[in-house]
C-alpha cells in the first residue's frame, strides 16, 4: 500500500511537469514557426528580385513574397505573402487578393504574431511597401476598430494608400471575432527616410 501512494506522489508532479511542458511548446509554436517562415521567405525574395520569379520559400508552398514591408520606427521588416489565406496568414502578412497591384493595398496579419506592433503605430509613422518593381513610402493617418458584421473594408482601386488589418482586441484570448484594427496610410509626399 506504501508502494503505490509513494507512485501516486511522484506521479502527479510528474505528469503537471509534462502538461506544463507540452503547453509551454504549444505556445511557442506560433512565434517559432512564424519566425523561422520569415527567414525562408527572405531566402525565396533574394532568389525573386534576382531573377527567379518562380522561387518558393519550400518546396510544397503555394505562396511567394510579393513585398516586403517596412515601419523603421519600430524595426519591422517583414515579407509579405500572395494568396489571403489563414494557412499562410500562418507564415507572415498577406495581400488581400488583388491589392498587391502597387494602388489600394491591403495587407492582413495576425495580431499575436506578424502584427503585434499595429499596436503601437502612430500618426505620423512611416511605412515601406517594397515590391519587385519600385519601394513606396506612406505615413499612418489613421487607426480604427471596424465591426467586420457591419462595414466591409472597402477597396477603391483608384486610391493609392495602403490599409493594414489584424483582428482586434489585441489582448484578447481568442482568437478571431468581428472587430478589425485598420491602419491606413497614404503616399508620403516628402522624401524617403532613407534619402536622409
């Protein structure tokens, strides 16, 4: 009887340790595989801008990077991805379908990943959409929470800006709902900040 409660005892902590490891895992999974996606897109972009349009960041991808998109002051550079799906909002931010035309663009990604620093956006912040034929630089005007049930994102190919969107609360823990956190910014009319 000693035996088996003495089992017990060492048992459960055991088992809490395991669960505890197994969560700990499951968290960083996300943030991991997101990371490491971003270094094999870079890999597939160099490859792109050099030449190879048909570059893939792995060999059973069906996306490329069509961007790269870049907020200096918060240092984010990231690789923006074809195809609006949630298997590669998975890997980095997407171009909804048919807005990566260089016009009215608009770029999706998730909230606890890619676009946790929509958060701390402000107006006045620069952003750098480069794609394969020109790098273009707008300044964040605005930031809105839109009810997804009640107004659609609205796509106007005439306008030339580009509109950032992730799920919102950011704080929230779970994951999707109605509300949208939009950034929108329009072309900068000065010179580029890398231009000095």
């Amino acid at each position: 009887m000693k035996n088996s409660c003495h089992w017990l005892y060492a048992a459960v902590p055991l088992t809490a340790a395991l669960f505890s490891v197994l969560l700990m895992v499951k968290a960083l999974w996300i943030p991991l595989k997101a990371e490491l996606a971003q270094s094999l897109i870079e890999r597939s972009w160099s490859a792109t801008v050099n030449g190879d349009a048909a570059s893939h960041p792995w060999p059973w991808a069906d996306t490329r990077p069509a961007a790269v998109l870049s907020v200096p002051a918060h240092g984010i550079r990231q690789f923006v991805l074809e195809g609006n799906s949630s298997r590669n909002l998975a890997f980095g931010p997407t171009f909804s379908d048919g807005t990566s035309n260089g016009r009215d663009m608009v770029i999706s990604g998730h909230r606890d990943t890619h676009f946790r620093f929509l958060a701390s956006l402000r107006v006045g912040d620069l952003i750098g959409i480069q794609t394969r034929q020109s790098k273009q630089w707008f300044e964040v005007s605005d930031m809105e929470v839109v009810d997804s049930r009640r107004r659609d994102l609205l796509i106007e190919p005439g306008l030339q800006r580009v509109s950032l969107v992730t799920c919102y609360p950011f704080d929230s823990p779970t994951a999707g709902g109605p509300l949208r956190y939009v950034v929108t910014a329009w072309p900068l009319k000065r010179r580029s900040p890398s231009s000095g």
